[in-house]
C-alpha cells in the first residue's frame, strides 16, 4: 500500500515537473525578443555570451558584484545542492558509478553547508530590514521545505539510518515501472513526501529561474546590433506600411 | 551584515549609503496626466476607459506574448534581495517601492493573480493581488519614479531589468488612457513638428545661423551648421535641446567645429530634427518605430552617406540598439561606416589620425570628471571594443583638458548612478523626486571635489545636461558645472583661421 502511494506519488510528481518545466521553457523560447537589450558591456560574439552565461550560472558573477553575503550563502547553497543531488545518484544507478562512489564523503560534508547556506539566506529574510519588506510567506515556505528536507536526509545519515538497499531496489524499481517494497521508515517517508512535494511545486514557483536565467535577453544577448539586423515576427509585420 | 561600508571617516559622503525604509514616503510624487488631445494624437484612449480593468489585463496578455524579456522577468526573481539597493532613487528617497525588486512586484502581484496557476489559487501565499484602483495608482505613481537606468540588472542575477517592467506598466496605463502629459505631448510634437521642443524649420534656421555668427564673431573662423542640405555625406541627429539649451548648446557648437576642422561635409534635418525618442521611455514599439522611421526618411531624402548622433544617452540607445530593428536596413549608407556613428566615435578616430589639433591650456580653469550617462553605459556601445563606451568620452576628454579625475570606481562605468532626470521624468511636477534622484551622484561628485578640487563635470545626454544644470545648485555646486563633452573640445580646438579677403585681393 505505503509502495503504491510512494510509487504514484513519483510518477506524478516528475510528470508534473517535466510537463510543468517544458511548458515554462517551451513559453520561454517561443516568446519573441522584439529589441537587442544586452546588459552592456556585452560580448560581441555567441561564444562571448555563452562564456558570460557560463559564468553567471557557475560563480554567480552578477551576484558576487552585487552582494557579498547574499553571493556567499546562495552559492554555498547552490553548489552543496549540486554534490548533494549527485551523492544521490547512487540510488538510480546500478552499479553506481565510480565518480558517484568517490562523491560520496563529500555529498556527507556538503549536506552541511547546503543548510548552513538556507540558513544564511533565511536569516537576512528576516535581519535585513529590505530584504525582509519584499518576503512573502511563499518565500519562507520555500526555504522551509528546503531546510526539512536536508534536515531529515541528514537525520538518516547521522541518527537514525534507514535500509538503503532496500530504497534503491525501489527506485531501480520505479524506474522499470516495477517499484519494490520501500521501507517504511518515518523520517525517510518524509524526506521523500517533500522532494516530491518540491517537484511538483517546482514548475509553479519561483524556482524555475533555474530555466529563467538562460532565456533572459539582458544576459544571452550578443551585442551586434549596428551590424546584424534584430526584427521579431510581429514587428516584422508592422513594416508593411513602409514606403521606402 | 550589510555591504561593506568603506572606512572613511564620517564626514566624507558615501554615494551607497543606504536609507531607512520610508514606506509611502514618495507615493503622492506624479507626474500630470496627459489630456485627451495628447492621448488621441498617439492612437491611446483620451481618458481612462470604463472597462479598465479588462483592458489592462489584455494588454498585459498581449505584452506577455509580444516581448520575452517581460515573461522571463516576471516568473524568474527569487527575491534574493541583490537589487534592493541598487537604485538611485531608493538610496535617494527610502521608499521601499522604489526598490527594484518591489517596483516590480507592483506589476509582478496582479501578473501572478491573472497569468499564474500559483496566483489564482494562493494568492496570499506568493503575494497575488487584483489590479485595483489602488493598485493603477501605485502603478501611476511609482513607475515613473523609475529612469529606466539599467543599474539595477546589472547586478541582478537573472538580469532582470526594472526599465522593462516599468516600460510595460506605461504601457498598460496609456492603454487604459492614463498617459503621462509630458512623454506623451513630446511624442506628439514629434510627429507634427519633427523635434521635442516644436521648433521648426525656420525658427531651426535662425537658430542656426545665429550661431554660426556667434562662432565668427568668437574665433573669426566661418563654421558652417548646415540644415536640409541635399548631398551632404553625413547626416547629424542630435537631441533638439542642442539647439538653445546651456550647455547644450556649447556642444553642438562644438561638433560643428569637429566637422569644419575634418572638412566634413554634412547637414542637419528638419525634418528628422530630433535625436531623443521617448517612445522608448513609454516602451512602446510602435511609437518608438514611428520616430525613428523619421531618420530613415531624413536620410533617403537628403542622400546622405552616414548618419551621426549627437550627445544624448537614451537616444543613443536607440539609435545604436534599436535603430536597425526599427528603421533598418541602411544597405544605402557608406558600408564603410557603423550605422549609426556617435559624434564621440567621430571625434575620437580624428583624433586617432592626428587629424585635430588642441591648445589643452584652453581648458585649464577647469578641473573635470566625467559622468557616463546610465543608457550610453549600461546600453549602448562605442567603438569596435566592449566597454568603448566608457574610454572614448574620457579618451576625448584627456586629449582636451589637463586635469581629469574619475569619481569612485563603483559610481562609474557600467556601475554609474542615473543623473535623476531620465526616462521621461525630467518635468517640473517631479522636481522633488529629481532632486534626491540625484544624491548619490552628487555625492560621488563631492569625494572628488573634496579629493581633487574637482570643479566641473561633463556628459553626453541632454537630460542629463538638463538635469544637472537644474539641481546641481541644491548640492552646493554651481548650476554650469555640468559642461557637453563636445564644449571643452570645442574650447580647446584650433581652427585654422582664413586669411582675409584684403590678402586675397592683393
């Protein structure tokens, strides 16, 4: 019963997350440009722009320049997120791969500085008088539903561990539309009810400027606009009243 | 646990120094609205529609469709906060809502309700509203204490730029018909008139051989400032407060200089006699287009070969980042030549070529900083190299003047601060807004003045000229403390005199 719930409940939710995400993306990609509106000084060519962007979504330039300790907890954040979501490969992939097996201790460690940068995030919701006018309760929500969510993955490392031979079974198994049984440990129950409650929440929040960044013309814009002619459909369709 | 302040001492002015939070401390600053006469005249509403609230969330639809920059902005900010001090305004005023990130929101909260899942069903959850009254006044009110500076996606790490948000918002209320009386009667006079100040062509000529007087009788050099001259190779569009405005005026006496000394041949439009296209500073396409397609016709007629634009920030904007969309091709021009060219680039490449001559000491009771103007900065590019835009102004103005000092490094360059009158807020009724827009640069200014004995600053942007010249005196500093770039080199350069026709008859 617990495995059939736990199994839809997955199934539903990277439906959502990857028919909610296209959408977004697909929306993204289809809305057209009408104006060059790079942020200057801009490169002048795509592979400048793809190294600008390279450089946003890896070392938050813009943010580094912007904010020293919003730059340093969202990092933190972002990159512990990142060894911590590939620690977890170990559970999709059999046999785990060896980059996976070597990640491993450092997915442990980065637990920590995962919550360590939610931390800081929240706490200047809260101390910066700025920062705090422009939270809203969906904001707090969502560092919430992150802080728990390490929280109760750090609690089955380090206080009360649960099968995960059996877990990977269940995942191999959803993955071959034939889920075994999972283990019915509270605390990893809820882990799992909130990382699918992030995924389903995902596509509907402020969480896909994941996807947002890259389709923002301020950053992917390359600046040629003196020697190539920018002109979107619907503006296109305007010169029909040109005389000349 | 704020930036970290630098440890000066506490006299000297931090131009970052961030405010208390004043809420609604500048929610009763408009701008008037615009008559029905100068609403119809641009194809909008003459007063605000019964059905507004359906109109407005129709063209908000349309907008959403029409224009990524606008849907990608308003699904992505995370309210991280890195923008919250970053507008000039904001740091100048504490009103909360002048922060980037809740002057968005002001159009972001009824986005969220009409256009999102998570907004019609959790309103109060992710801060949905309904567009109310309440809600179009805000919208009134603090998208125009908005000068569409850019500095704020700069630092933004999705790049989001409140400039097209507050475009959309003045959008949405010319739609509904609650424009805004200066941009749009402006506009009008445009279309009618061909320039912002409804000067036309007479009066325009006048003018222009007034000063051609005026540079005789001061240098005996007879400079030219041709108008509707057919076959000219250049073509030169500058904002039409270069034609009467201080210092504005000194600017364009010093292009004309650049040109004789080049042996230029070129030409004003009547016709096209206006640089400054606020179609911009209401984000609308179509207005934009209809301006701008008024150079293209100025350069068919005339048969030019190049076209050059004078100083001003946001029409440079438009003219380098948007002129080809808008009015291009320009497959008739000179392909040896960038369409548009700005009189800096112009200047600059005489220099270059040793093809200008300057007496430096011309400019010596001046000790000069420069101001890069927010659109020319964050917009805009000059020269084949990004960043051109910052070095060939001063490059120009080393070669001109001994004493050049730049103000903080973080108040400069792609950093600068607006002047406080842009983005079509450069109106009387919002003298007081303009007023504390401009404290951080005034501030900047002071560090240098203080350091340096800085006495003077010049710019490329006719608001900017305007702006400075009117509210530099509340920040102590004299109100022709603001010089046209294009003025000092118009004092320093060295025209060659013709001899007189008495020689010639011997």
């Amino acid at each position: 019963m617990l495995t059939t719930i736990y199994a839809c409940l997955f199934y539903g939710a990277t439906a959502i997350f990857l028919a909610g995400m296209a959408l977004r993306i697909t929306r993204f990609a289809r809305t057209p440009a009408p104006l060059k509106i790079p942020t200057m000084p801009a490169p002048t060519t795509s592979s400048g722009v793809a190294f600008r962007m390279l450089r946003e979504v890896t070392v938050f330039h813009s943010l580094f320049r912007a904010n020293k300790w919003i730059w340093v907890f969202a990092w933190v954040f972002h990159v512990a997120l990142a060894v911590v979501l590939l620690r977890h490969l170990r559970y999709f992939l059999d046999p785990t791969p060896l980059p996976i097996v070597l990640v491993q201790p450092f997915g442990v460690l980065a637990s920590f500085a995962m919550v360590a940068g939610l931390a800081g995030l929240w706490a200047r919701r809260v101390v910066v008088e700025r920062i705090r006018y422009i939270t809203g309760p969906s904001d707090h929500l969502m560092l919430a539903l992150l802080v728990a969510i390490g929280l109760s993955g750090m609690m089955m490392k380090f206080v009360a561990h649960t099968d995960i031979v059996a877990l990977k079974q269940f995942f191999l198994g959803l993955m071959r539309f034939d889920p075994a049984p999972l283990p019915a440990d509270p605390i990893l129950l809820v882990h799992l009810g909130l990382v699918a409650t992030l995924m389903i929440v995902f596509p509907f929040s402020k969480l896909v400027h994941a996807a947002g960044v890259f389709f923002s013309p301020s950053r992917n814009q390359v600046d040629d606009a003196r020697e190539r002619r920018h002109l979107a459909p619907w503006a296109a369709k305007l010169e029909a009243d040109r005389a000349r | 646990m704020d930036a970290i302040a630098p440890n000066a001492d506490l006299e000297r002015p931090d131009p970052l120094e961030i405010p208390p939070l004043c809420p609604g401390a500048m929610e009763a600053s408009k701008p008037w609205i615009a008559s029905p006469d100068h609403q119809k005249a641009l194809g909008f509403p003459g007063e605000l529609v019964e059905n507004w609230k359906e109109v407005a969330i129709a063209k908000m639809g349309e907008l959403l469709e029409k224009n990524r920059a606008l849907r990608v902005y308003l699904d992505s900010c995370v309210k991280c906060g890195a923008c919250t001090d970053k507008c000039h305004y904001f740091l100048g005023t504490g009103d909360p809502k002048n922060m980037p990130v809740a002057r968005q929101d002001l159009l972001r909260k009824v986005y969220r309700r009409h256009f999102t899942l998570a907004g019609k069903w959790f309103p109060s959850l992710v801060g949905a509203e309904d567009l109310t009254e309440a809600v179009i006044d805000d919208w009134y009110s603090y998208f125009h204490q908005c000068s569409q500076c850019r500095r704020c996606s700069v630092f933004c790490p999705y790049g989001i730029d409140t400039a097209e948000i507050s475009m959309a918002g003045r959008e949405i209320l010319d739609a509904i018909g609650k424009g805004q009386k200066y941009c749009n009667e402006i506009i009008g006079k445009v279309h009618t008139i061909g320039n912002n100040l409804g000067l036309n062509k007479n009066a325009l000529r006048s003018t222009l051989e007034g000063l051609e007087e005026d540079i005789e009788d001061d240098t005996g050099v007879p400079v030219k400032l041709p108008l509707d001259q057919k076959g000219a190779d250049i073509l030169l569009v500058t904002p039409s407060a270069d034609f009467f405005a201080e210092p504005h005026v000194d600017g364009l006496i010093g292009y004309a200089k650049v040109f004789h000394a080049a042996g230029a041949s070129w030409t004003i439009s009547s016709y096209a006699s206006e640089a400054a296209n606020f179609g911009m500073f209401i984000g609308s396409y179509e207005q934009m287009r209809l301006i701008a397609l008024r150079i293209r016709e100025a350069a068919l007629d005339l048969g030019v070969k190049r076209i050059v634009f004078g100083e001003c920030g946001h029409a440079w904007r438009v003219a380098y980042s948007f002129l080809n969309t808008l009015a291009g091709p320009f497959d008739f021009l000179d392909p040896n030549y960038p369409v548009p060219q700005h009189i800096c680039e112009y200047t600059w490449d005489l220099i270059e070529k040793g093809k200008l001559n300057f007496d430096k000491s011309k400019n010596d009771h001046i000790r000069l900083t420069y101001h890069d103007s927010c659109n020319v900065a964050r917009a805009t590019r000059m020269g084949d190299q990004p960043g051109g835009q910052f070095e060939i102004p001063r490059n120009i103005l080393k070669s001109v003047c001994n004493y050049y000092f730049d103000m903080p490094a973080d108040t400069i360059r792609d950093q600068t601060f607006c002047c406080g009158g842009g983005g079509g807020l450069l109106t009387d009724e919002l003298m007081d807004l303009r007023k504390k827009g401009a404290s951080p640069r005034m501030k900047a200014l002071q560090t240098v003045a203080d350091d340096h004995g800085v006495t003077h600053m010049a710019a490329i942007c006719a608001i900017c000229k305007t702006q400075f010249a009117k509210v530099m005196p509340t920040y102590g500093f004299e109100r022709d403390g603001i010089l046209s770039v294009h003025q000092l080199v118009s004092n320093a350069i060295i025209l060659e005199i013709p001899e007189t026709r008495d020689d010639d008859d011997d």
